[in-house]
C-alpha cells in the first residue's frame, strides 16, 4: 500500500493550481507568473518544450521480478522505459559578446521525489552540451522569479 502512495506522489504537482493564459496550460500560479513576468520584460520564454532524454530505453538482459496487479511476484519481461525531462521554461539570449546563451527556468514550489535526480541528469546533459553557455534557475517564489531576471539582464550587459 505504501509503495502505491509512493507511486502517485510522483505524477502530479502537489498543491498547485492549473492556470491559463495566452492558450497555455499552466501547471501552477507560480509558472503563470513567470511567463507574464517574463513577457513584461520583453522575454518570449517557450513552455515546457526542451524536452531532453535523461536516459535512453533498454530490455534489460537480466532478469526483473516484481509485484503484477494482483500482487503475485512475476517476471517482468517489458522494456525499460527511458527518462526525459522538461524544464517549466527555456529561451535564448545573446550575452554582452554577442553569443547566444540558454537560459532555462524550472518554477518549483513543492518538488516530487523525482524531481532532484532528474536536474542532476539535466544539469550534467546540459553542461556537456552547452559548456559555460548554459544558465539554470530554480525560482521558488515570485520575489526570487524577479531576482533570476535581474541576473539574466547582468548577463546581457
């Protein structure tokens, strides 16, 4: 029983309200915020879609038992799935020497149990992938969402 309350803790934001604006789908008032905030300051930020595969889907060669839905212990012989995460927001600046710089924004109120070892995944796909060129802010409130954009202009200038 604990495991399944385990599972489903995992699937949903916790305590969030789904908001929309501009036809976007917002998964909470924080993300919506965000966006608007954002756009204020003349940053189109794109919605959750930089999708990044974290790890790829594999058939494990080994053998995997666990519990079916009635609770018998079988052999799972299905495919292992493969790990993607999408940061809430992502865009492209250029930095005070003209190049271009990925700045991504997760808005995290309460995170799932998930949540700290997907960003340790992303944040080491990504820094392979953009070296020193890669920006990633975690805001946890409206006042620290405002702090993350005053940086953002420090690196434009």
């Amino acid at each position: 029983m604990k495991l399944k309350k385990y599972l489903k803790g995992n699937k949903k934001v916790r305590n969030a309200t789904k908001c929309v604006y501009d036809s976007i789908e917002f998964k909470s008032k924080l993300e919506l915020f965000c966006y608007r905030y954002a756009k204020g300051l003349g940053y189109d930020l794109q919605y959750e879609d930089f999708q990044t595969t974290l790890m790829q889907g594999f058939h494990l060669e080994g053998y995997l038992y666990q519990p079916d839905r009635t609770n018998k212990i079988i052999l799972n012989k299905r495919k292992i799935l493969g790990m993607t995460y999408s940061p809430d927001f992502h865009t492209t600046i250029k930095n005070r020497n003209g190049e271009d710089i990925k700045i991504v924004i997760e808005c995290k109120g309460n995170p799932n149990d998930a949540y700290p070892l997907k960003k340790k995944l992303f944040l080491q796909v990504c820094d392979k992938f953009y070296k020193d060129k890669f920006y990633f802010f975690e805001p946890h409130s409206q006042k620290q969402i405002k702090e993350c954009f005053e940086i953002i202009k420090t690196i434009q200038e």
